[in-house]
C-alpha cells in the first residue's frame, strides 16, 4: 500500500523510465503519482499499477495514483520530467497547474533543450538540470523491464536535497555535480553514437560492438559529437568519448536503445534532440557533422512522420 505519511513525488510520463522510477519509489512505500497523456498506459497504471518484470522474469506490481486531468486541486511540491524530448513542452504546460508555488521539477531526459523549453513556462527557479545512467525496457503499458543499474547527477540547486534524499531512500544512487551541462552533453555524445545505429540495425547495443562497420560508425559519431562539444567550450566528463562509447554500449549490451524502442513502437524518436541538436550546434561552430546528419535524415526517414 502507499503510505499516506510520506510526502509524494509525481512522475510526468508513462514510458519505461517513468514507469522504473514509479515502481522504485512506491516500493520504497513513496506516494507516486502519475500524470501522463497516454490513455492506454494511463488506464493499465491506474488498474495495475506498474509492474516490474526482472531478469528471471519475476513479475511484482507496485501501486500508484493517476491524476485526473480535472484535478487542480492537488499541489505537488516535487515532480520528475521523464517524456521525450519532443513532449516537453506539452508535459511541462500538463504539469503547471499541479506544481506547488515553491515546488521544484527534476528533468532527467535525453538530449538538449529540455531545460529551457521547462523554464519558459513553470519558471526557471522551479528547474533543476539532471542526467541519469539508468536504464529500462517498456514491455507494454504500465510494463518495464529495468535494464541496468546507473546513476543520478544532479546540478545545484537550493531546494533540490529533500527530493534527493526521496530518491536515496528509494536506492537510487545520487551524485551532485558543478556542471550538469557537461554531464548533459556527456550523454549527448554517447547517444548520438549509440542509439541511431541500433534503431536503424534493429539490434541491442551490444551487437554494434560485434559488427566492424557498424563499430566504425560508433567511434566516428562519437569522436564528431565531440568536437562538436569542444566547439561550444564544453569539457566532456571523460578523456575518451570513443573508448567511453564502446564502454557504454558493452555494459547495456543487452538493452534496446530508447530510440529502438520507439521505432518499434512507430513513434517519432529524439533524434532532433540528440543528432539533430548536435548538427544545430555544429553549425553554428563552423564543425562539419555529416555523420549526425546523415543519422539524422535516415532515422527521420523510419518515422510515420516522413510519410508524404
């Protein structure tokens, strides 16, 4: 049961990272709610619950509370943004109305961008800059397979460490770091590498690593991605963005990237938040990206989207 004592947290979105962080938090007995557009999802949470299916294919339902979008009664003093980058404005427009007048929102998605397009309309004060390691496989609605254990870093901010210590008692492991834009674009590098292989290939991290050309691929994105990053005068959390790549894709060898997972799914992916954004920002460095762009136009070309 949810405890009626703990203070709640409320997760935007019904995808496979909100539905990991739901099922964490209401396990450690933290009121969770729900706020989401995905009717389909929506019902099987507000029926079920999440459920979390492991490796063994053990299956454990953990209760949540899905808020009725006529509901603005309810405040919320702590929210996680976890939706696609190309729903962050319409979450955060969804979100307004419920977040306390104090209340803080923790973005922890892919790519650039998510940051700003909240700030412009809950406040930049109610903001906080985060990125995450975690990993998860949505296996339907209200359905989610974690997919490997990672961390939490979060940039300052002077409200931020009660819902810190909410995520820590839920066994999330936290970082606090001086620039959250680094570790930002860190991730950024890594996804342009990673995730516009698999969900072209069709075919789980690992498997990139086992293909020379596809291997190739990786290491050229990845070292392009960074000279972006260098460009714009960032300094990439690690010496090696090639080397950290291959680590990455090595440790979530098993996973199916989150824009495979829309492919298969036939929703629009981030690819303009990830590969777009980095030819964006290659552009206005004078840094040559044919690589990202050419991921950029075959992965658009995968979505219904492009259908003419």
């Amino acid at each position: 049961m949810i405890s009626e004592n703990q203070e709640p947290l409320l997760i935007v979105g019904t995808g496979a990272m909100a539905c990991l962080f739901a099922a964490r938090l209401s396990a450690s007995a933290i009121p969770v709610f729900i706020l989401g557009s995905w009717k389909e999802g929506l019902d099987t949470l507000r029926k079920n619950g999440v459920v979390l299916i492991s490796d063994n294919d053990k299956k454990q339902a953990y209760p949540v509370k899905v808020i009725p979008e006529t509901n603005h009664q309810l405040k919320i003093r702590f929210a996680i943004l976890l939706v696609k980058s190309w729903q962050t404005r319409r979450a955060a427009m969804q979100l307004c109305p419920y977040l306390d007048k104090d209340g803080l929102v923790l973005t922890l998605q892919n790519g650039v961008g998510n940051f700003e397009t909240i700030a412009e309309i809950v406040g930049v004060e109610r903001v906080c800059l985060g990125v995450t390691t975690l990993g998860a496989t949505l296996l339907g609605p209200g359905r989610v397979h974690p997919a490997g254990e990672g961390v939490i870093y979060l940039s300052f901010h002077s409200r931020l460490e009660s819902l810190a210590e909410i995520l820590r008692s839920a066994g999330f492991i936290i970082e606090n770091v001086t620039d959250a834009t680094a570790l930002l674009w860190g991730k950024l590098v890594i996804n342009s590498a990673i995730n516009p292989i698999t969900a072209l290939l069709r075919v789980p991290n690992g498997e990139v690593l086992n293909r020379k050309t596809a291997r190739a691929l990786l290491r050229a994105a990845a070292l392009e991605s960074a000279s972006v990053a260098a460009s714009k005068g960032i300094k990439l959390p690690y010496p090696d963005p090639v080397i950290e790549a291959e680590e990455v894709a090595y440790r979530t060898s098993g996973n199916l990237s989150s824009m495979l997972q829309d492919v298969h799914r036939g929703t629009p992916t981030e690819i303009d938040s990830i590969c777009g954004a980095i030819v964006s920002a290659g552009e206005q460095t004078g840094v040559p990206t044919p690589i990202n762009q050419v991921f950029y136009h075959l992965v658009k070309a995968l979505s219904v989207e492009d259908l003419t």
